[in-house]
C-alpha cells in the first residue's frame, strides 16, 4: 500500500475544510475523489523533481552545481510549504543562475508558491501566462496551462469576463495544436485517401496557420491533385500571405513550363505587391531561357516599380546575354521610376561581363538624366581598375557639363583601387579650368595621398593658382599636416605672399600649432610690419589664442610701443581679457606711464 498517497490524501481532505454532520456519503466519495486527483497531481510533482534532483552531478560544471544546489535548497522550502520564503527562493534561482538548466523550474515553482501564498490569483495566472509564452517547450507547460484554465475559469465565474475569453483562446489553441499533429501524421501517410482528407480540411478551416501548414504538407505529395490544389491557393486564396507561400512551394516543385506560366501571371495580375515580388523571385531563380524571357517581359511591363524592380534585379545573374543587357541599359535610361534605374544600374555594376562596363560609360557620358550619370560614374569608380575606366572618369571630371557629375567622377577617382585615380586627381588639382573643381580635387587629393606629397602640391597651389578660394583650401590642408611639416610652410606664406586674405588664413592656422618660439616672432614682427591692418589685428588675436599664455610678452611689447594708437589699445583690450599675472604688470606699468 502506498502510505505517502493516503498521507497526502488525508491531507487534501483536511485542507478542503470540516465535513458538516449532514454530509452525506456521496459528498463524501466525492471530496475523497477529488483529493485524491489532486494528490496524484502534487505527488507527480515531487516525483519529477526527485528524480532530476537525483543527478544533479553528474557531468555537470562547477556553476551548475551552484545552480542545483541553490535550486535544491528552494524546492525544498516547497515541499515544506514555506510558500513565502520559497517565492524569494526561486527568484534567487532565477535572476543569479539565468542560464542554468533550472531557470523553467524555478518560473514555475515560483508561480506555483505565489498561487499557494495567497496572492491575488490576476497576478498568479499572469505568471503562469509569462511562463507558459516563455517555456513553451517545458516539460512544466501542460501543468502551467491547467492551473491557468482552473484560475481563469474562477475568475470567469467571479464576473471578470476577459478570462472567459483568454480561456476560449487558450481552447482554440489546443484544439489548432492537435489539428496540426494530425495534419502531419495525414501528410506522412502519402496515400490518395489522406490527400483527399487534407484538401477537404482546407476548404474547411478559416484557420490560417493551419491552412499555411496545410500548403506546406501538399507539397510533399508528389502528384498532380496536390499540385493543382497548391495552384488554385496561389491563384484564388483571399489571404496573401497563404498565396505568398503556395508560389514559394511551387518553385521547389522541378521547373516546367506550367509553373513559370504561373509564376509570370501571378506576377503581372496579382493585386498584392508583395505576392507578385514574390512571384519574381522565384522566376528569376530558375535559370533555364524560357524563365529569363518571362522575366523580361516582367521588367518591360509591370505596372508597379517596386516590381519591375524587383525584376530588374533579378536578371543581374543572366547579364552574359546581349538580350538582358540590351533591356538593361533600356531600363537605366528610359525607365520613368527613379529606383528601377538605380536597380538596372547597379545589376550592370554586379555583371561579370566586360560589355556591361561599356554600357555604363555611355550611359554616364550621355546627356540624359543627371541622377542616373551620377549613379553610373558612382559604379565605375566601384570597378575603375582598368585604363579605359580610369581614362574615361578623368574626361567626365574635366569636361562634363554638370557640375555633380564631375563631383562624382572627381569622387571615384580618389576610390580607384590601389590609388590608380591619383595622378587623375592632381592633375586635375593642378589645371582644370574651374576653380572649384580643383578645390575638391585638392580635397580628394589630400585625403589619400601621403602628407609630403600633399605639402608639395598645395605649396605649389598656393604659389600659383589664380583663385585665392582654392589658396585658402591649400593653405587649410596644410595646416592638417603634422607641424613639422606644415609650420614651416606657413610661416613662409605669412612671410612672403601678396595676398593680404592668405596671409591672414595661414595667420590662423599657425595659431592652432603648440606655441613655437618662431612663430611667436612672425607673429610680433606681422603685427607690428604688416601693411595690411586687418592681418595685424589677426596676428594679435592669434597671440592671445596661444596655449599657456605663450603669447602675453609679445603683447606687451604691442601695446607699450605699437606705432598705431588703436592697435595698441587692442593689445591692451586682449591683455585685459588675460589671466596671466604679468599682464596684470604690464597694465598697471601703462597706467602708471612707467
């Protein structure tokens, strides 16, 4: 006899409250009944939990001792019914071991004790809700699901009708997980007979999970019933989703001439874009001439752009023929959406064959839409490895009437690989007859090229461009350069250049050096010589930019003995705005006239 049984029998009957004297027998039998289910319930419990409990060494790392141990400890507060502290328990299993082989456990146990704690039973079936979204696959789910239907069905009674509904759902879910099982044990059978069932389920069932499974299990059925049957879903099925699918089955059907017949229709007729791209997709992956010519038909004439582009994009794999090629370069210049071009385009970029290069250069030399030029010289500098490519970008930035689409062949010269563009690119610095080209050639010019052969072209640009904007440009780059290198130049150009404009920006760029004790002097000597008074005014302001107040002596000197009164008094207003003591002195000195 199993004592432990009759023991928690006992105990069940006890805990379901006095019997009164006119309780009959029948209550009685009933009340042992129900105990006795619910004990083989708790009884199931511990049993599970012993014998996993049982090995929880063996082969296990040192964490996942830990965790059983920790695990273990709080199960046994369960079997103790010290609900209270074995929620707090379990949460501890939870949050410090959240990978552990435990974790659904512990969720659960932890429900199980709130449940039992009293708390209210929302929360407790909310818990179980979480447990069951989240361990779907637990051996606890079952358990979880029956103690949800029995919370919900008493908060159903007590008027909350939401649980009521939760429970139907919770039904409906069942009954889909059983159709489901049975769908697929139908489908291994493989048999006519099944085939009939399964079919006659679908035209039965509004269920679209089920339906989508249904699609799926017709595909395996290797015969011509099941093929006209995933046909007419693809064709008439209202859902999308479930047309979407039925061409995704097709296509792993052997390529026929039916099933691209179909394929092209659902692609040209189907309402739904999504359907029709789909449609597309799996054309294009059949690689045979018939799908290819479909394909093409699709990119000339589809109504929508998203699907001609779709299309389009689809015969970047087919570019070794004329024909595909031909309709490419049609489409990159004459389609009347923005984004089929594009993706014309770039199916030409992705092509392995040398002819679609040349198609690119026409279509970026040809006086069409500037946008689609730009996109083709973007993807020639993508590939610009050879002469004629890198001859042909040279001749569009020099020459192009549009100022973008010089930019970007100026662009795709500095991203030649292994620098091939470069001397393109400086020779463009150099000689183009507009200046702001040779401003961003200059641009792409220092960004990729070494530090002395920047310095060496911009000295020169400096020297000799007639644009003092282009100047400007060289005198900043330079000013990039590290200070061994760019010091000395500008210093040079403060020194030595006409121009009052770059003599006052390479002023400013010195100032953003470490203070240097020669540039500290060119600074002085600038302020006090310079016949331009607005690159005086700018080396003084340098000097009180300086790092450590390295420019207060020459200040003073400024402001004691500066031949212009207001230049003096500039000095003075900068010493004023200094913190350094000696321009304290130096202040008072003047004040006092000494």
């Amino acid at each position: 006899m199993n004592y432990n049984l009759i023991a928690v029998i006992l105990i069940a009957v006890l805990c379901a409250g006095p019997l009164s004297a006119q309780t009959g027998i029948g209550e009685v039998n009933k009340a042992v009944i129900a105990a006795q289910a619910y004990a083989q319930q708790e009884l199931g419990y511990v049993q599970l939990e012993l014998e996993k409990l049982s090995g929880i060494f063996a082969g296990e790392s040192e964490l996942d001792k830990e965790a059983a141990k920790v695990y273990q400890a709080a199960y046994n507060l369960i079997l103790e019914q010290r609900w209270e502290e074995a929620v707090s328990a379990m949460n501890a299993v939870i949050e410090n071991f959240p990978h552990s082989r435990w974790r659904d456990d512990a969720r659960f146990w932890q429900c199980y004790a709130r449940e039992k704690s009293g708390e209210p039973a929302e929360s407790v079936f909310e818990c179980y809700q979480s447990f069951v979204e989240k361990y779907e696959s637990s051996k606890w789910a079952d358990d979880a699901r029956s103690n949800m239907i029995r919370i919900g069905k008493k908060l159903a009674e007590s008027g909350k009708e939401k649980y009521m509904r939760q429970l139907k759902e919770m039904q409906k879910s069942d009954q889909r997980e059983i159709a489901l099982s049975a769908l697929y044990a139908l489908g291994r059978m493989g048999d006519d007979r099944a085939l009939e069932s399964i079919i006659k389920i679908y035209d039965e069932n509004n269920d679209p999970v089920i339906r989508e499974k249904i699609v799926y299990t017709l595909s395996n059925f290797k015969n011509e019933k099941a093929l006209d049957k995933i046909i007419d879903i693809a064709r008439n099925d209202p859902n999308p989703r479930l047309r979407e699918k039925a061409i995704y089955w097709l296509s792993e059907q052997t390529p026929s001439s039916r099933l691209m017949a179909l394929l092209e229709d659902m692609a040209m007729k189907d309402v739904n874009e999504e359907v029709a791209e789909q449609a597309v997709l799996r054309l294009s992956e059949i690689n045979n001439k018939e799908a290819l010519q479909r394909l093409m038909r699709i990119a000339r004439k589809h109504r929508s752009e998203e699907v001609r582009a779709r299309s389009v994009f689809g015969l970047r794999e087919r570019s070794e023929s004329p024909e595909v090629l031909e309709l490419l370069e049609k489409v990159a210049t004459k389609d009347v959406a923005e984004r089929v071009r594009e993706r014309a385009l770039l199916s030409l970029a992705e092509s392995q064959n040398e002819k679609a290069q040349d198609i690119l250069l026409r279509i970026a030399k040809a006086e069409g839409n500037e946008e689609t030029r730009q996109q083709a010289v973007y993807w020639l500098g993508e590939k610009a490895n050879s002469d004629k490519v890198l001859s042909a970008l040279g001749e569009i930035a020099l020459q192009d009437s549009s100022r973008r689409v010089r930019e970007r062949a100026l662009y795709a010269l500095a991203e030649a690989p292994e620098g091939k563009g470069i001397p393109l690119l400086e020779n463009i610095a150099r000689n183009h007859k507009n200046a702001q080209m040779r401003e961003k050639a200059l641009y792409w010019y220092s960004e990729q090229q070494s530090p002395a052969a920047v310095l060496a072209l911009c000295t020169d640009i400096i020297e000799n461009d007639p644009s003092p904007r282009v100047r400007e440009q060289a005198v900043y780059r330079i000013s990039e350069l590290p200070a061994n290198l760019g010091r000395p130049v500008l210093e040079q150009v403060v020194k030595e250049s006409e121009n009052a404009d770059i003599r006052e920006k390479a002023l400013y760029w010195l100032g953003e050096y470490a203070p240097f004790k020669s540039t500290i002097r060119l600074l002085e000597e600038t302020a006090m010589n310079d016949p331009v008074r607005e690159v005086q005014e700018k080396a003084i302001y340098v000097l009180t930019e300086l790092d450590d107040n390295a420019g207060t002596d020459a200040l003073i000197r400024i402001a004691k003995d500066h031949k212009s009164l207001s230049l003096r008094k500039r000095a003075i207003y900068w010493l004023g705005e200094s913190k350094d003591p000696k321009a304290r002195e130096a202040l008072l000195e003047i004040v006092n006239q000494k």
